[in-house]
C-alpha cells in the first residue's frame, strides 16, 4: 500500500471535480448494484506515465456536454477492498489500473485499459471518453 499522504493529491485531482470516491466494497456496491443509466467509473492510480494522462484525461471529458449520470473512482494499491469490488463489475476484462469503465445499466458499455491509456495526451484520452460518452450516454 502506498504513502495516504503521496496517495491524497492524486485522489484529490477526481474528487475536485466532483467524482465520487468510493473506498470500501460496502460503498462500491451500494452505488453501483443496479445502477441505472451511465456510470464512469475510474481506477485510479500512482502510475506516473499512465495516470499522469488519465486524470486529466477524465478532467477535460467532463466538460463535454454529453456525459455519464455518474462518476465515480476508487484508488488501486490504496483502497485494495474497494477496488477488487469495483473491478468485479468490469466482467471480461483483467484487472489494470489505471482504467476506466463506463457502465450503462450495471454493464460495461466501454473500458478503457491502462494498455489504452499509457503513452496518450489527455487530449487523446478524452477524444476516447466522448466518444463513448456521445455513443452511451
């Protein structure tokens, strides 16, 4: 498990926007068993290179006009319990982080894997976000 105090600006760069964290299996469940409409739910994670992208990825998807109902995080390597809740929604893909899925009525309409992520610009990032926004949402 990482340093909270290394972990709490990178968790903040979500939550400053509005993106719910959910750090327990109790709290994942509860907002995501049976959700209706669109969820994204990002992993989110210490990874220089890959979330580096990914956060600020998610940062400028935000400001597209079509998006989810939802959006929510959990933090890999912080929130073990939380996250393994998270990634059991995510049927068919391995765990990686960090990753993104956005769910439509409790189902995975689109995921983006770290594989997805790494070596992209937020820009690119969020070129793929939208797009599956404008296309689920």
């Amino acid at each position: 498990m990482y340093d909270p105090r290394l972990v709490q600006p990178m968790r903040e760069e979500l939550t400053a926007l509005g993106v719910k964290e959910l750090t327990s299996a109790d709290e994942v469940n509860k907002n995501l068993k049976d959700l209706p409409g669109t969820a994204l739910v990002v992993v989110n994670s210490v990874c220089g290179c890959a979330a580096g992208g990914a956060r600020p990825g998610v940062a400028i998807a935000m400001e597209h006009n079509k998006k989810p109902d939802r959006f929510f995080t959990v933090f890999a390597g912080q929130d073990k319990e939380a996250t393994d809740a998270a990634r059991s929604y995510f049927l068919g893909y391995a765990p990686s982080s960090p990753s993104m899925a956005l769910l439509k009525n409790g189902q995975v309409a689109f995921m983006l894997e770290r594989r997805d992520i790494e070596g992209f610009s937020p820009q690119e990032i969020a070129a793929k976000l939208t797009a599956a926004f404008e296309e689920h949402c």
